[in-house]
C-alpha cells in the first residue's frame, strides 16, 4: 500500500464516521448544526519535536494532539507511536473515544494523540526524549482537569512514566492525575494494562451468550497478537476456548485444533511478533477467511472490507481493533446473519479503567485487583446491555446502536450548555 492509499483509508475513516453520525443524530431528532458541532474537534494541535539522536544527529518528529468534545467534560485519550498515522486518522479515533466514553456514562470526551515514528527502530534513550519532547510541545492543552492522557498503540508504562516526569518537572506540581496507564509504583492502577482485553473479553462473552454460541469450545481467531489480542486470546483460552488462529505484522498461524496460547505468548517479542519463528505461515486477509465462530480483528483499521465480506465464515465478529471493518462490510454481514460487537463497545475496557486510575489518582486511595475487576465488568456489562437493547428496540445493528449511545450524551450536554 503505497502513501496515496494510506491517505485515503484514514480519510475515509473519518468521513465513515462524520456519515453514521450524522444519520444517528438524524434519528435521536437534533439538528444539522449539532453534526456541525459534533463532526469536527474542538481543537487540533500539530507539534514539531527536535530529538537528539544516538548517532549524534537531530531529527524533527511531527507530533498531534486532539481534543473531539468536552461538553460532558475534560477530554481523555491515548497516545500512539508509529509510523503511519496522520492527522485524519486521529481526528477519527478522537471522536470515537468521545463516543467509548458516552457508551460506558464516564464524564469525559474523547481526545488522541501520536508522534509519527518507528518505535521498532528507536533505542530507550531516543524513545525518551522523544516522549518527553512531545509532552513539552503539548504542555499548554493537557492536563488533569483538560485533557487526560493514556498509553495505545506501541506506547506502554514506561512511556507514561516519562511523560508524567516531564509533565511535572514543567509545572513543578506532583500531579498523578494527568496521566493513565503508569507503574503502579506511580499512581498507576491495577488492571490498566490488562484493561482492553478484560472488557473485550466481557464483551465477547456477553455476546456469545446472545447468539447460542458457548465459550467453552468455540473456535476464536485472534488477528492480532499484541498487548490486546494476546491478552484476550489468553483470556479466552482460560475460559475453555480453543484459538485456532493468530496473526501479528507479518503473517498468521492457524490450527483448526487449536493453537499453544501459553507457548506463543512467552515466545512473541515486545511487540507481539511471533509468526516469523514458524514455517508454513499463512496471510493475515488468509486467516480472516478461515472456519471458526468467533472472529476478533485486533490488529489495524479497515481489514474486513465489502471484497472479503462473503467469505467470512465466524458466527459473530468482535472488533477489538478501530474500526476493522467497514460500513459496507457491516451491511453484507448484517445482511448474512453475522453479529458485529463494535468497536466502540469491546474496546472501551482501557478508558474505563483509565477513568477508574484518575479518580484513584484525585482521591489518593487505591483499589485491589479484585475490586477493578468487578467495577470493570460491572461497567462493561451495563454498557453492552444498554447498547444490545437499543438494537433490538430501534431494529438496527449493533454499530449504529452504539454510535447513538455514545453520541446522545455529548449532543444533551452541548444542548444543555446553550452552545447549540
């Protein structure tokens, strides 16, 4: 896929998601000035960042920070690290964090962030002072009561942690809360880098459940085998699946007996690579097409498209990845039977727990695991039910039902405060 291509993708995942907002606003009976409002950020943010180099050179990186909407309150979001973001790209995963936090009542919008980088080819020391770079170049718009901070894609605790030293050397302020996803020895909460798959986990179970499909035995494809998809292929292994198929980057293994979870988790590198140790290795658009009946595309944007649609074979898709699959995708699966948990639902598991880490941080007192855990599945379930009950009452899928969720909420605060 050359740049052109890459261009276009991430900007149809923004006018993919401005068209089903603006149909789910249509319904819930609000006006063309709240799609208005609601399709673009408040505020976009490019930063450039001078990073000393270990060879002695200096590079300039180009950094983003989006806050979507804060009606309901401070804007909260991730930070991702890699080579192939722009500025499209992080506008849409900004409104959809504003739409994870209405689905899952958390009194937030949605903010993004990244640093376009290659984080594989990068040494701890560059990794840091970049990071430390990009918190000084958006020092000015975050904050804990602005716009709260998280780890996603090729970013981790240990970036947190720098990020949050940063922070607090520039306003010369102890101040945990403006940060999510640290060490706990930092404020940091229990669960939070377990977070995304616990709640997609729920999810998945909750939705099986629907659908008559029981966990114990069901054959789950995993496409992805990073922090999320490992997690969850674990997760669900324990549960008494069995996961026939796995991918990282460069291709993926399948079984119809099922796959070693325990052996191919302690041998994949940091960032989830594990295909390259085995021969006979199949492609990722391959494994999406093979038998099983839950399929879960954890790994990229846009993997299940109107071309392979007709050849999937799961009983139901869970979408832990942003957006991997698209609107017309959605229509042709809908359309043979197929029930999609989006997005929006599964993968609200790390905001609700970076929501659980600041009000830790902002009381000063902390939970167990245990007490995560069942606030976690409390949360996540009650958002699951609210969306699944919405489908069925307005006889739609379970994408637009979660779009209007998520979307209702922001669109009452923004009326209540007058700004439209």
């Amino acid at each position: 896929m050359d740049e052109e291509e890459i261009e276009k993708q991430m900007e149809s995942l923004l006018i993919s998601t401005q068209r089903v907002i603006q149909n789910v606003l249509h319904k819930l009976g609000y006006s063309q000035e709240m799609f208005h409002l609601l399709a673009e950020p408040l505020r976009t943010l490019v930063v450039r960042i001078p990073v000393h180099m270990d060879d002695g050179s200096k590079k300039v990186f180009t950094g983003y920070r989006v806050q979507h909407m804060d009606s309901v309150g401070p804007t909260m979001g991730g930070i991702r690290f890699h080579p192939k973001i722009d500025e499209d790209e992080i506008k849409a995963l900004a409104i959809w964090m504003s739409m994870k936090c209405g689905i899952a009542d958390l009194p937030f919008g949605g903010g993004k962030g990244g640093v376009i980088c290659n984080p594989r080819t990068m040494s701890m020391g560059e990794l840091e002072r970049l990071s430390r770079g990009y918190v000084r170049a958006i020092s000015q718009v975050v904050g804990p009561t602005k716009d709260i901070l998280a780890p996603d894609m090729y970013t981790n605790s240990q970036i947190m942690a720098w990020m949050l030293d940063e922070y607090n050397r520039l306003k010369q302020v102890g101040s945990p809360s403006f940060i999510t996803g640290k060490p706990l020895s930092l404020g940091g909460s229990s669960c939070r880098d377990t977070a995304g798959a616990m709640g997609a986990a729920i999810c998945i179970e909750e939705a099986a459940e629907k659908v008559g499909i029981p966990i114990k035995g069901a054959r789950v494809i995993v496409q992805g085998f990073g922090n999320a998809g490992g997690y969850l292929a674990k997760f669900l292994s324990d549960e008494g699946a069995k996961i026939v198929g796995i991918s990282d980057v460069y291709g993926a293994l399948y079984d119809p007996n099922g796959l070693p979870i325990d052996y191919l988790l302690e041998r994949r590198d940091s960032f989830g690579t594990i295909t390259t140790l085995f021969e006979g290795a199949i492609s990722n658009e391959e494994l999406l097409e093979q038998d099983c009946d839950i399929l879960i595309p954890a790994a990229i944007s846009n993997q299940i498209t109107e071309e392979n649609a007709p050849n999937i074979k799961a009983k139901l898709i869970a979408e832990v990845a942003n957006g991997p699959t698209t609107l017309e995708a959605t229509t042709i699966l809908a359309e043979r039977g197929i029930v999609i948990v989006p997005d929006l639902l599964t993968g609200a598991g790390g905001v609700i727990v970076s929501y659980f880490e600041w009000v830790q941080n902002n009381q000063g007192f902390y939970w167990s695991k245990e007490e995560v855990k069942e606030k976690l599945r409390e949360k996540i379930t009650t958002s699951f039910q609210e969306v699944f009950k919405t489908a069925e009452r307005r006889k739609m899928n379970m994408r637009l039902a979660a779009y209007m969720t998520g979307v209702r909420k922001m669109a009452e605060a923004a009326q209540f405060r007058g700004w439209i």
